[in-house]
C-alpha cells in the first residue's frame, strides 16, 4: 500500500487526482474511508503532516 503526506492546501480531490490521475468524488471518498482513522469524521479536516494510506 502507497502512503501520502499531506500538504499545505491539500483536499482530498487532490490528492485523488495526484495519485489516481482521476480526483472524482467516488476517488476522494476512498481516501477518505481508508483514513477515517486519522482524518476522523470531515473530511474537510485534513492537516499538513498527516500521513494517509492509498488504497
């Protein structure tokens, strides 16, 4: 499994798009539910220096 940092600026659109080439919804929202552990509920709450897993 590949591992993301995340950046200043960073949503998870972007980071979809980063890593899948395709920053949908649907994308973002995988992130999101393998990350719910270190994002926890909003996903709107990213922070710098997180580290996400990649499904």
């Amino acid at each position: 499994m590949r591992t993301y940092t995340v950046q200043p600026g960073d949503d998870l659109s972007k980071i979809a798009l980063a890593m899948y080439g395709d920053g949908s919804d649907a994308n973002g929202r995988k992130i999101f539910e393998a990350n719910r552990g270190v994002i926890g509920n909003d996903p709107n709450s990213l922070r710098p220096g997180q580290v996400l897993n990649i499904p």
